[in-house]
C-alpha cells in the first residue's frame, strides 16, 4: 500500500497550487532552483528551508537551518542558532511527524496538509514514488 501526502498551499507565492508526493520520497521547500517546491521570491524562505521525508508510517518535517524557523500549526520546531554562519545546517533537530489538517508554515507560504495512507485502496490504482506538483 501507497500513502499520498498533498500540500495545499493557502498563502504565499504558490497559493492554490497543490503538491503530492507518493511512494517513498523526500523534497526540499526553498530558494533554490533546486528545491521540489521552489519559492524563489520569499526572502524570508532559506535556500533549503525544510525537508519533507514521506515514509510508509507518514510524511515528516525537519527545518534545515533556515534562518527564520519552520512552523507546524504555529509552533516553531526548528531555525539556524544565533551566531551560526549564513551556510550553518542544523542536524540536530529531531523530525516532526505530519498530519491531515496541520498547518506548515515557511516563511510567508502556509500549507495544509492531507495524508491518504491507503491511497492504492482509495484512488484504485498502484501509486509510483513521486512528487507532482498542479
């Protein structure tokens, strides 16, 4: 069985769009052109803000040392130490799990989150691992 995990962004750059991502999967939410889900004009937004690690058990959130912290449901669970240089990664901060209804925040751009674990059972098809982006 597949879960599928679709982040619906409310506010910011990319508000209306969706992303999903299926199968076991990570992406980064950033600056960088090399992020999965790019926001390119938020200068609030680090390069590489946050990691989204989707596993069988559920999709997990950890803040990458982006300077301005990474909110679930208004709650900060990471952010770069005062004093660390502009290239500092944090690695020491444990993953947060996610899920359906809570609220990520980077930078200005809130997501709502919603897990379908069964997704094979619930779409009617075998999910591969990817991310879309609509």
């Amino acid at each position: 069985m597949s879960a599928l995990v679709i982040l619906k962004a409310v506010t910011g750059e990319q508000a209306g769009r969706e992303f999903a991502c299926t199968g076991r999967s990570q992406f980064v939410i950033g600056r960088s052109r090399s992020c999965t889900v790019h926001l390119p004009d938020d200068p609030t937004v680090s390069r590489h803000h946050c990691l989204l690690d989707l596993e069988r058990s559920g999709i997990r959130v950890q803040d990458l040392g982006s300077k301005n912290g990474t909110f679930v449901n208004g709650e900060l669970i990471g952010q770069r130490e005062v004093g660390r240089g502009e290239d500092a990664t944090l690695v020491d901060t444990a993953p947060l799990t996610l899920r359906a209804g809570d609220e990520l925040r980077v930078g200005h751009n809130v997501f709502v989150v919603e897990v379908y674990e069964n997704a094979d059972t619930v779409f009617g098809a075998t999910l591969e691992p990817s991310v879309l982006m609509s």
